[in-house]
C-alpha cells in the first residue's frame, strides 16, 4: 500500500473542521441540507459521480469507498444501525482523498458478496502488511461526527440554507 495523503501529517483538529467548513459551504451553495444531498453537491463540485450502494458486506465491515476511473462508489451495508454517520464517514474519505479500494471493471459482473469478499481480504492483507491507516480512519471518523453535528443543528434550526450561511458568516 502507498503511503496516503493523511498519513504525511499528523491529527489536526483544524484539518478535520476545515474540510467540514468546506463541505458546508458547497452544500449552502446546492441548497443542500440532508446528507444525501450533501453527497449530490459535494459529487457535482467534484465533478465526479458518487453513487451510493447498499450490499452484504463482511463481518464488522459497515461501509466501504470503491474506486473507480471514472467515479466513487460508496457501499454501506445493509443492516446498518447508523446509515447516516457511516455515509458521513466514507465521504470523508472522499473528502480527504483518502486511498479507496480501487475497483477493476470486470468485478462489476461478480456477485456483491464476492467482491465484498475480495475487498474485504486485500484489506486486510494490507493491514498485516502495513499496518492500519489510523491516520485516514481518525480524519474520516472525525469529520463524521463534525458533519453530521452540523447537519443536526441546521436542520433543527430550520431555513436550511439561510442557517448554513449564518454559520458561515459567524466562522
């Protein structure tokens, strides 16, 4: 596994809550005020598709990003408690550009169990192998717990947008 684009620095709160900042602001500027929505804009800010998936993933797996040449694909599983916090927590890793779990187009015919399965076992090889990307995982997890916090409070405020940007005005 290369190095990724998290590891090089250490945890930063500042890091975490400017990407959250980021995000909000695009959302304002779509109109977006729930999650999926969120997802949409950051997707068409990129100009990069983001497709969510649900599937059977592994055991103790809740979602994963999949990596495509031409777009991200988000796969949350099935039987989630928190569907929201964990698409919140792989679209930090979009966010973050943290290394995804590149996914060659001829898996595409393959059932989703197997792929789940043969994401599931290259990821954790790399784990023996390198160790865990803790730094991505921190980033990731973090910015979840920040975007969604931030979603909750514009929502119970009401007037999404104009909420979003007050919030920016007042930094």
């Amino acid at each position: 596994m290369t190095q990724s684009k998290a590891q090089s620095g250490s945890r930063s709160y500042r890091r975490v809550a400017a990407a959250v900042d980021a995000v909000c602001a695009v959302a304002a500027d779509f109109d977006a005020t729930t999650l999926d929505e969120v997802v949409l804009a950051i997707a068409a800010e990129r100009k990069r598709i983001i497709e969510i998936a649900d599937a059977d993933l592994g055991p103790g797996v809740c979602g994963q990003r999949r990596f495509y040449p031409d777009k991200d694909v988000i796969v949350l599983a099935t039987a989630l408690p928190s569907r929201e916090h964990t698409l919140a927590h792989e679209l930090g890793h979009i966010v973050f550009d943290h290394e995804g779990a590149p996914a060659p187009e001829v898996t595409l015919e393959a059932s989703d169990d197997l792929i789940a399965y043969m994401l599931s076992q290259r990821a954790h090889q790399q784990i023996v192998d390198d160790g865990e990307d803790e730094q991505a995982e921190w980033e990731a997890e973090t910015f979840a717990a920040m975007l969604m916090t931030r979603l909750r409070v514009f929502n119970n405020r009401g007037a999404g947008v104009s909420v979003l940007r007050f919030d920016e005005a007042l930094g």
